[in-house]
C-alpha cells in the first residue's frame, strides 16, 4: 500500500537478486528538491538550469548561480545534485542572446552546442557549479552531445575554471540524446564518470518525430525496438568506464523498469512523486529475468509488441 511505498522508499532500492539501482529524482527548484528528499531520492540527478536563465533581460552571474545551486543542495540535505548546464537553442530562445532563426532548430545549434559557441556563459556556469562543489557533492552534465570533440572542448572548459585543485566530489557526465552518441558511447565514455540517456529528445531523434507534436506523438514511442537498441548499445559502450542512467519520462514507466535493468542501466531518473514506485518496481524485479525479457524486447518488430513482451513476463502480475 501507498504508505509502507512511502515508507520503504528511504532505503535503498535492490532488485531480488540484490544488484542495487540507484534511484534519483529530477528536481530543478528548491520546492522539487524538498519533495525528492521527501520521497527517498537518492540523488538529485537532473536539475535544468534553464529555470534560472528564461525570462530576464540579462544571464545570472556567477554569485547569482552559486547561490540558486546552493539553495537547491540545501533543500536536499546536502546530498548529491547534478546540475545539467543550460540546455537552451532553437525552440526556447533567450532574450539576450540572439541567435540566428532556425528551420529546423531541434537539429540546430542547442544544449551543448550554443554552451561552446558562447563560451562565455557557459564558463560562468561551470565557475558557479565549481564552486558550489567546493561547498556540496555535485555532479555537472552536459547536454546534447554528438561529438566527441565537443566533449573534450567542454572538459577543457571545466579543467579551465577547476584549475590544479578539483573539488573532491566532483563527477562528469554527458547526456545520451542523440543516436551517434549512443552508438559511440565507448568512445565518450573514458570522458565522463556518468552516461545520462534523455530518452525525450533520443526517442525524438531516433523515430525523426518531433517532441510536442501531437500529429507525430504516437510515431514518438520509447518502446520502440529502435530506442531500445540504442539503450543497449549505451550500456555496451560504456560498460566498465562509466555508469549508465536514464533521465527521460521513460524511466518513470513502470512498465519500462525491467526492460531498463536487463537492458543494463544502473539509475532511473524520475520526477519526485514516482521514486517510491519505482523503487518498489526494482525490488519486484530480478536481474536475471530481466535480462532475458530485455533480450526478447529488442528483438520485437515494434513497440506494440514489445508491451505485449512486457505484459506476458510471468512476474508481471497483470
Ligand atoms: C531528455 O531529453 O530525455 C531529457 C531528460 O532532457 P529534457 O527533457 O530536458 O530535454
Ligand atoms: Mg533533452
């Protein structure tokens, strides 16, 4: 029942046969971060910095940031957060940073992308972060990576603003968004301490159907075998250099849970409100069977088929 969730949910959540699977929760405010803390998160392992840069004439500088990032790690008890840098371009323009019209702007210059070509906002984001982890764990994340060479441009960046001292609890991790980042994830991985898969915008980017768009919506599935194999192919790449987590809506699917852990992802990524669920969801879960029920979905013609997977596992209770 709804309360013994609750009550579990601020213990460790470890599946039948005892692999244990790190459950965090994406908060980006304060408020969030109390709630997630509330609901036994783990870690905070997304927090979208946009909040602190849309809708103002001007960026925040550096003791602006330090502080908002401050606030959020205070409200979380002092556990870990991980703050994605800004993950703006094309579709959520900012006032004060005119960038060309786009005609395709989900394949234009976004997250990471606009972060290099303006380097300098995106170095008084890294010098707030870095301070903040002088101060509390964090975790940095940098979004929309396609390339290994704009992930070692942004390590340079942050070994920059770190300099010979780096803060003892500082990790580095990318977001998997893009299907050539999952397919080279054994090439990025010795870069990063974390892989985090988005599975909004990969989904988005495998099946070529834009997010939000309702007329396209039902081509937009992660169940699609097609993301599935692109998960894999994460987990495969990065497997023995960096952990994998999932960080998109996917990853609060119940549904999804056992897919995701046979597919060999170690972190699910969740909204406050479903950590207690999912938490409950791993526990019900054994890796070994989930192996095989991963094995079986990504061989399925299509998404259908794999809930259909999904639905007749024998421990499914339904
Ligand atoms: C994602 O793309 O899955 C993700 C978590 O990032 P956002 O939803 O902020 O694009
Ligand atoms: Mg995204």
């Amino acid at each position: 029942n709804g309360e013994v969730t609750l009550r579990q949910a601020h213990s460790p959540a470890v599946t039948r046969d005892g692999v244990r699977i790190t459950v965090g929760a994406n908060a980006s405010t304060p408020a969030e971060a109390t709630a997630a803390r509330a609901r036994g998160a783990d870690l905070i392992s997304l927090v979208r910095t946009e909040f602190l840069f849309l809708s103002r004439d001007t960026p925040p500088d550096v003791d602006e940031q330090e502080a908002a990032y401050l606030d959020l790690a205070d409200a979380f008890g002092g556990e870990r957060i991980t703050l994605r840098t800004l993950d703006v371009g094309g579709d959520k323009p900012l006032g004060y940073l005119p960038m060309p019209v786009e005609a395709n702007p989900f394949l234009g210059v976004r997250g990471l992308r606009l972060g290099l070509r303006r380097p300098a906002i995106l170095t008084d984001q890294l010098r707030a972060i870095v301070r903040v982890a002088r101060q509390t764990p964090v975790s940095v994340m940098f979004p929309m990576v396609s390339t290994l060479g704009e992930l070692r441009a942004a390590r340079e960046l942050l070994d920059e603003v770190v300099g010979p001292r780096a803060p003892v609890g500082l990790r580095v991790g990318i977001m998997v968004e893009v299907p050539a980042a999952a397919l080279k994830a054994a090439v990025l991985a010795p870069y990063a301490d974390f892989l985090s898969i988005g599975t909004n915008d990969l989904t988005q980017y495998t099946l070529a159907a834009e997010r939000g768009n309702d007329d396209v919506a039902a081509l937009g599935d992660p169940f699609d075998p097609a993301v599935l194999q692109l998960i894999r192919a994460t987990c495969d790449g990065a497997a023995g250099r960096a952990e994998v987590a999932v960080c998109g809506e996917f990853a609060a699917d119940v549904r999804a849970v056992p897919l995701l852990v046979g597919l060999g992802v170690r972190e699910l990524s969740v909204t406050p409100r479903s950590v207690p669920d999912i938490k409950q969801a791993i526990r019900a879960t054994g890796l070994g069977d989930s192996r095989e029920l991963a094995a079986r979905a990504r061989e399925q013609p299509c998404a259908d088929t794999v809930r259909e997977v999904l639905r007749s596992r024998p421990s499914s209770g339904s």
